[in-house]
C-alpha cells in the first residue's frame, strides 16, 4: 500500500451588498468556512468549483439559521434563497503558493453568486450561507456570516438592496512544492524506505478538478521506472468502492510479467483527471532499487485521502 500526501480542501467566503445604480452599500471580510462531512464524502466525485462548466457545485443558499456550523450538519438551519446566477467571470490562480493558510496552497478558483435587487425580501436578516449541488439539498459546506473579527452577523437586505457572495475554493497540498519527506511502503513483506517529493509543471488551464476520490480513467494516474528510465504504465488497474466517511480512494494496478523489466527504483502519480496526467505530481523514490525480471509482475495498491483545513 502507498499513501499519498492527503489533499485539502479549504474554500471562503465574501459578501457584498449593492444598489441598482451600482453602489455598494456594504463590503464584509473573507471569512473561512466549514467544510461539512458529506461536502467531503461528495468529492469523491464532485468537482467543487462553482461554475466552471464542469461543476456540481451550482447553488449557493442563504438562510435565518443561528447554530454553531458543526462537521455533521447536512443544510441550513432555516433557508430563505438560493440562487445559481453567476456574476463576472472565473478567476483561478494556476501557480503555488500561499494565500494565507497554513499550508502552501496549490491551486484556488473564485467565482461570484448574485441575488439581484429585489430578490430576497425586504429586511431579511441572513445569518448563514452554503454551497450545494442542488437548490438547498446535497451541500459541500455551511458558516455563519462573519464581521471583521470574527464573530457571527446578520446581513440585512433592504429592498432596494441585492447581495454578492464571492466564493474561493482552495486545493491545499500537505506538503509544499519540491518539499522532500521520508517515506516507507511493504514490498513483498519488506518495508522498503523511500523519499516522496512534490514535483511537476503548472496546472492545466483547462478541465481542472477538485474530485481526489475520482482515479481517472485508464491506467496513466501510476508509473514506474528505472533510476534514469523512462516511465512505464501498469498494465491493469481496478478502482476499490468508496464508503461514506472513509474519505480516501484506492487503486490496484498490475505491470504484468515484461511490462517493466530493470531495477525499479521510482514511482511517480499525481493529480489527474480524464485518462491524462496533469498538474503536480508526486515521485517517490527507493533509497535501495529492486530488481524486476521478466518473468515477475509488480502489483501495487495506491491510496489518495482528503481532507478540510
């Protein structure tokens, strides 16, 4: 079994209210969210970067709602809108880096939702806000508004107001760009030590997903290969079921016999969507080689986990 380094994911949220003549009556902070375990359960093979063209995040929900946001909540406490119109575009960061966390950050995509003027009633008070796949049902997260400190506040509309929340999703790394950490993983009953390093080029620009428990299809997601050799992909591979609350997906892979024949020394996997590989990756290598004849076959079980911030 090998363990990837767990994805994060982290998202915030901003809120705005304006006038029809373009004023903007109120700019509120960023303030972090709760990640809810189904949120987590549904990455499995949600891709969670609202309108993007490719989401299952597509509304975001307001409510009256006051209680403590918890992992285990499943909706609102009392919701009173929703919408799914977008407004401006999509922003995405496509570089490393850090954006304020604690973990370096690898990638974030942010995106608008627009209640219109005169769309929620007169003088509602909101108090709590949630991104769902469908309109109030199936949500990846839930907060409280928040003020400058902190602390919860009610958003009041007025009835010549309407309100913006910009979302910021954020895939966090648990370890940070070209970072190398040790590493072990049984071969045959023998633990062999490695190193695992964070490596690759820039994201993709396109079809980019927040789905860790989604393998893609096709075997390319794994490789091996020799010290200075070129990278050899299994032969096989099957997807084990995922179960509610495991928050981690594995994949059995087979080189069969004179698929890879040497002395196997790195791995290499990564984030990947489709039947390609792209995005950062990670090389994990052998402090010793193995050596692999044509006769043998390699079997090898990979398992990526994810998590909140």
């Amino acid at each position: 079994m090998i363990s990837l380094p767990e994805f994060r994911a982290g998202c915030e949220f901003k809120v705005q209210k304006f006038r029809s003549d373009g004023l903007i009556t109120y700019e509120g902070p960023w303030f972090h969210n709760v990640v809810l375990n189904i949120g987590l359960d549904f990455m499995r093979s949600w891709n969670v970067v609202p309108g993007d063209g490719h989401s299952l995040i597509e509304y975001i929900n307001v409510g009256t709602g006051t209680s403590d946001p918890s992992f285990t909540d499943t909706g609102l406490g009392n919701r009173v809108a929703t919408t799914a119109k977008l407004y401006g575009s999509l922003t995405t960061d496509h570089s490393p880096g850090d954006i304020g966390e604690s973990l370096p950050s690898w990638r974030w995509w942010q995106r608008t939702f627009e209640f219109s003027v005169g769309f929620l009633s007169a003088n509602t008070n909101l108090t709590e806000l949630g991104l769902s796949r469908f309109s109030d049902s199936e949500y990846f997260n839930r907060e409280l508004f928040r003020d400058g400190n902190g602390d919860p506040t009610a958003i009041t509309v007025k009835d010549d107001e309407g309100i913006r929340i910009t979302v910021r999703s954020t895939l966090y790394a648990s370890m940070a760009h070209n970072e190398t950490i040790a590493a072990s993983f049984g071969v045959d009953g023998i633990t062999r030590a490695a190193t695992t390093k964070l490596v690759g080029s820039a994201w993709r620009t396109s079809d980019d997903h927040i789905m860790p428990g989604h393998w893609p299809s096709g075997p390319k997601a794994v490789y091996v290969a020799t010290a200075d050799g070129s990278f050899v992909e299994a032969t096989s591979y099957s997807d084990l079921l995922y179960t509610d609350g495991d928050h981690y997906r594995d994949r059995e892979l087979t080189w069969y016999p004179g698929t890879f024949v040497g002395d196997w020394k790195r791995i290499r996997t990564g984030w990947s969507y489709g039947s390609s590989m792209g995005g950062y990756m990670w090389e994990i290598v052998l402090d010793e080689a193995i050596s692999i004849a044509d006769t043998e076959e390699i079997k090898m079980t990979v398992r990526r986990s994810w998590g909140r911030v």
